[in-house]
C-alpha cells in the first residue's frame, strides 16, 4: 500500500470540493518504499466511483503524485449527504468515509458551513442568508447616515455622548451576548475602546499656565 492522501488539498485552494473536515488529512496508511506506477485512469476512477453508489455531481482531485490516491467527493447540498472516496493507483477504493464518519465537531462544522452557504434547508435557508446579508448593508449605510446627522454642526467631528447611563446599560445588554460569541469582536470593541480613551486623555490634557499669568 502507499501512502494515501486526499491529494493536493493541502497545497492547492483549488481543491474546495471537499469537505473541509477532510481537506489536507491523511488516512495514516505506510509510505511505499519504492515508486508506485498509477494503472488506473481518470475514466477508471468515475467508474469505480459510479459502481460504488457515489451520487452525481462530484469532483476528482488529481495527485501529483502517482502513489497517492485520487479523492473523489460527492458536492452534496445537505451535510449529511457529503461522501467521499479514496481510490488508490490500482483503481481499488481504499476508504468510503461519509457525514457520520466524522467526529461530533467536525459534523457541526460541516452543518455550519452548509447552512451558511445556504444549501442545508433549500430556498428559504438561502432567503434568510440573504436577509442577513442586506441587514449588514443596511447597518453600515445607517451608521454612516446617524453620524452625518448627529455630528458637530458645520464640522466634522464626533457626536456628542448620549445623557443617561440606560442607553449605556442598553447598548451593553446588546453587545456583550455578541462579544462572546463572536471573540474577535469583542476583542476589537475592547482595542476600540481603549484607543478612544487614550486619545481623550491625550487631548483633554489642561494646558500648562504661562509664565506670565497671575497666580
């Protein structure tokens, strides 16, 4: 046997047909010592993928190696119907490996993926994708617009603060939930924060009184 990979995932982007549970993993088989010559073909390789009931559409990746073995993946719509085979240079398939291979994380991710493409649940799993994407649009033309409306009048600068400590206790039950879930964004509302207060400091400082001023 040789060393059977899915082939160039690793190296090459290209290869984004594959589930991402599987893209770059090895199947841990030993490395042949000497030089593997591919027998089977391209043609080969779809007909052996057809006798083994993988569903159309699908994609071959290519090694460039001919002692690694050709990965052909089903592009399948739902999570749950992703399927992929390992066939070796003799044409023989050498491991079937399906959703319910995977590890409880790596199916929650492929769920994630597919949904978030848009492809778990039909129409309306795209629809909603979609809404989520205008409603991005929309935040950020709104917040442009707020602050053009609330900016210093005749100037640019920042708007004033808002009076009250409930919008401030408002805004926190909004952002905190999402700080956690997201990390990165509360990491960077937190880098954010601290900046703006050190340019406060920095420009709020009283000036030095002159040597001429009376005490």
């Amino acid at each position: 046997a040789g060393a059977w990979t899915p082939g160039p995932a690793a190296a090459h982007a290209a290869h984004g047909a594959a589930p991402w549970a599987l893209q770059g993993e090895h199947l841990g088989h030993a490395a042949s010592p000497a030089p593997v010559d591919r027998a089977a073909t391209l043609d080969a390789a779809v007909r052996t993928a057809l006798a083994h009931g993988l569903p159309r559409p699908f994609s071959v990746a290519l090694s460039d190696d001919p002692a690694l073995a050709w990965s052909v993946t089903h592009m399948a719509a739902k999570a749950e119907q992703q399927r992929t085979l390992y066939i070796d240079p003799t044409g023989q398939v050498v491991a079937d490996i399906g959703y319910g291979d995977f590890a409880p994380a790596a199916q929650a991710i492929e769920w994630g993926v597919a949904t978030h493409q848009g492809r778990q649940y039909g129409p309306l799993n795209r629809w909603i994708m979609l809404a989520g994407c205008v409603s991005i649009w929309i935040l950020a033309i709104s917040g442009l617009a707020m602050w053009w409306i609330r900016r210093p009048k005749g100037r640019i600068g920042v708007p004033p603060r808002p009076v009250g400590r409930r919008r401030y206790m408002v805004l926190a039950a909004v952002v905190t939930p999402l700080a956690r879930i997201f990390p990165l964004v509360g990491a960077s509302l937190i880098l954010a924060v601290a900046i703006d207060l050190i340019l406060q400091r920095l420009t709020l400082r009283p000036a030095a009184p002159s040597s001429g001023a009376r005490p």
